[in-house]
C-alpha cells in the first residue's frame, strides 16, 4: 500500500520568513509554495520528495533528526554547505563518532546540522 507513495517531512519553525532564508538561501532547496496565512512553505527536492515548514510554538523542541537528505556525495554536500555558512554537529559516543562532522556507519556516511530554531537535518549516504 504505501510502499508506492512519496515521503515527505514537516519541520516546525518559530518565524517563516527566517526559514524560508535557510532552507531556499543556505541549503539551495526550491520554494514552490507559501501560506503566508496559515504560515508555512513548501520546498522540492530531488524526484517527488517535499519539506514543508510551519510556523510553531514547539519549534526546535525535538532531539532527534526530523528530515535526511540522502545524497550521493556527503563529504562534498558538507563542504559546500559549509561554504554558505551551515554548521556541523560533531558527536563523540559509544557507536558513534564524527571526524570533520562527518560519521561512517556500516556503508553509509552521515553529517548532522540544525537549522535557525535547532531543528537536526541529516545529509546521508556515500
């Protein structure tokens, strides 16, 4: 049943317009709707996924990742955000230990960052 439907990820922020400027200006995602009434935007992403955004009052109360990028690149995808300014966790734990933000698990590579309100975001893969 689901396993034909498109996933998408819904992240709360505290202001729009600050969020708009992060997810479209620092990490080049492409707007293609806002509510300004109902206070939340849309952004596209490779193929058919989607990242909506909402003005909330729970904003940047979640301490686990709301949404992953899944690229095919991180080193090069962490450089270049680096460059626009995006800041990467560093995490030093049993299982689990980034060098240069960047942490290798099993095949994959995965980096984590916050956006304005400390929302983490994950950029994943090769």
């Amino acid at each position: 049943m689901l396993d034909e439907a498109r996933i998408g990820a819904n992240v709360p922020v505290s202001n729009l317009d600050q969020a708009i400027a992060f997810y479209q200006g620092m990490l080049g995602l492409k707007l293609f709707e806002r509510g300004d009434e109902q206070r939340y935007a849309r952004f596209e992403g490779a193929g058919a996924t989607k990242l909506g955004v909402y003005e909330s009052g729970t904003a940047g109360q979640s301490r686990h990742t709301l949404a992953s990028f899944v690229v095919d690149d991180v080193r090069a995808v962490v450089d270049e955000l680096r460059g626009r300014g995006v800041t990467f966790e560093d995490y030093d734990m049993p299982g689990l230990k980034t060098v240069d933000g960047i942490a290798h698990i099993g095949d994959t590579y995965t980096a984590w960052f916050k956006d304005p309100d400390g929302n983490i975001l994950e950029i994943a893969g090769g």
